[in-house]
C-alpha cells in the first residue's frame, strides 16, 4: 500500500518545492564531499527563555548576553527568522556579534523549539504581534535593533503596521532587512518563465494541501529525497559556490519543519502586503541588503524598500542567493556592525 502511494507522493512533494518561493525546495540527502566550512553550526547558545504569545503560545528565545567588558549601554539585537528555519540560521552574526551587545534569538512560532499555533494565527500579521510580545518582555530598556531575514523581515513590517509607535518613539532604533519583501511575492519570477511561475503560483497552495493528507510520507521524503534536492538547494538559495556543509545545515533546519506548518503559513507570504507600514521606520537607521542572484526576493523587492525609505542604506551583493547570512556572513556582520554604531550614535544624541 505504501509503495503504491510513494509515486503520487512524491509528485505533489516536487510541485510543492519548486511553487513554495521558499526554502522548503531545500531538500535532499548530504553532499558527498570533504570540504566544508570548518563550522560546527547549531552548537552557540544563550540562556533559554520562554516568551509566552497574546494567544498562550510558548514561544523559545534566547538570551545571548556575552558583551565585552567596555560595553555599557543596553543595546539589544533581535534576530527574526525566516519561513521554515529556526535561530540556528543566525550562527555566524551570533558568533561574531557576541562581544558588541545583548542578542536575543527567537524561533518564530511552529518553528524551531517554539510551540506550534493553531491554523488561525499561522500568518504574517500574528508573526508581529508576537515580535511585540518579545520587545515588551524581554527587549530590555536600551535602543532595539530588529534583524529581520525574509518572513522575519516581514514580521518587523508586520510589527510596524500593528505598532508603529516603537518606531517612531525611537524604542526601535534600527531596522535591518534581509533578503524580504513589503509585498508583491506572488508574482516573483523564480527564475522561471512568466508562464510558469505564475502557474506554480497558483497551484502551490492546492498542492500543498493535497500534501497534508500524506503529511508523513512527505516529510520522510524530505528527509531522505534525491540529489533534485541539492540542485534546488544550490540553485535556490545561493548564488556561488557554498561549503556543502552550509547547504546540509539549512536543508536540515528546513526538513525539520513539518509540511503541515508549511502549508499553513504560504498563503500569508503569498498575500503578504505592507508598503504602508515602511512609513513607520522613516525616522529610524534602516539597513536593506540583497543578494544580486536572490531568485526568491529577488532586487528590485529591495529596491522598492528603499524607494519609500529614502534615507535607508542598500546593499545589492553579487554573487548571492536567498541566504545571504550564510553565504555572505562576513557582509552581513560588518553592514550590522556598523548599524549598530549608527543607533548607538543617534541614543547618544537624543540623550
């Protein structure tokens, strides 16, 4: 009876990766190679802390409070997430970050350690609410920094639409966002002809949703799929050459998120829409990067940021997929760095 499933199966699980626009087509077995990053990702910690949600779920965070010794005010970094990773995609700004200020890691909700939600509440818009909900009890008393990856740069907008006083009041000093969007995903490319992109499109959510009902047939699949799934790691969130150790861990952080919670939240980021909410953030240190290559926010979503944030700060990388903490870390930290420099520079003078 299984055998007889597995086919079908495992065409809904091809249509679902290449229509997600997310890293959900990040599938596959472990690259057969030696050569790697040198990394050991997943391993850095902070103290744990629950953070509970307006609704009553538990979501997991972590304190990362390793500052160096002349480091005396209370700046505070949040780091948000994208659809289907957890915080561990952070490892390498939470290893090099560590002596400048607080850092606070959060897994959004059904991701990661964080409690799964129900349907209902599975959207963009809960999302910034229960970034609010972390800012209120543990964001501490100095300038926040949101550092916000693809869904997680939505949920800051989503937080600036619910409450745009944490921006305008100066609570929320800076803003970073990382390979996101203010809306529009629906019609993003893929890197595929017009045609089909917009077909996948329309058929994802249908697809995804035949899939619920072979929910652990898929997620096996995931788990132990072909080298289709390498490609599409490669092709779909890098723009260069990465150390397959890098793909191996973000295909993990994905696989480990089950297609029921990705199911629930595509329509949000397909409808996700908040160009409005970006005249929030008009005063605040605003800081837009992209990778150049990004097939799933690609540029010009970047660009349109910037085009109604006009004082915001653009970097277009080459060479650079979907990933770009991963993939270009070093980038990521200094532009974040100097961010954090920035905000500090603003608190003084307001002070």
């Amino acid at each position: 009876m299984a055998v007889r499933w597995f086919a079908p199966a495992a065409m809904v699980a091809a249509g679902v990766g290449l229509g997600l626009l997310a890293e959900e087509v990040l599938v596959g077995r472990r690259v057969r190679s030696s050569d790697d990053s040198g990394e050991s990702f997943g391993i850095l910690h902070g103290d744990p802390v629950r953070v509970v949600a307006e609704d009553g779920v538990s979501l997991y965070t972590e304190v990362d409070d390793s500052r160096a010794v002349d480091v005396h005010d209370e700046a505070t970094i949040i780091f948000v997430h994208g659809y289907t990773l957890n915080q561990n995609c952070w490892h390498y700004q939470r290893r090099d970050l560590r002596p400048q200020a607080k850092l606070i890691f959060a897994d959004q909700r059904s991701h990661g350690s964080s409690d799964r939600g129900d349907r209902d509440h599975s959207t963009i818009d809960q999302l910034g609410l229960d970034l609010g909900q972390i800012i209120d009890q543990i964001g501490g008393n100095g300038p926040i920094i949101l550092v916000g990856h693809s869904m997680g740069g939505m949920t800051i907008m989503a937080l600036a639409a619910a409450r745009p006083d944490l921006f305008m009041t100066g609570r929320v000093g800076g803003v970073a966002l990382l390979a996101t969007s203010a809306g529009g995903l629906s019609h993003t490319p893929l890197g595929l002809p017009a045609p089909l992109a917009g077909f996948l499109h329309r058929v994802a959510p249908t697809l995804l949703n035949a899939a619920l009902t072979q929910g652990d047939l898929i997620d096996f699949g995931r788990r132990y799929g072909n080298d289709l799934g390498l490609i599409l790691t490669n092709r779909y969130s890098f723009g260069s050459h990465v150390a397959p150790d890098i793909s191996n861990f973000t295909a993990e952080m994905i696989n480990a998120t089950p297609i029921e919670v990705i199911a629930e939240f595509l329509p949000g980021i397909e409808s996700h829409e908040k160009t409005q909410a970006l005249a929030a953030m008009l005063n605040t240190e605003v800081l837009v990067m992209v990778g150049e290559s990004d097939l799933q926010t690609p540029p010009e979503h970047s660009t349109e940021i910037v085009r109604l944030l006009p004082n915001a700060e653009l970097h277009v990388l080459p060479e650079t997929g979907h990933m770009i903490m991963l993939e270009r870390y070093s980038e990521v930290t200094h532009a974040l760095l100097l961010l954090l420099d920035r905000v500090r520079e603003r608190a003084g003078q307001s002070s």
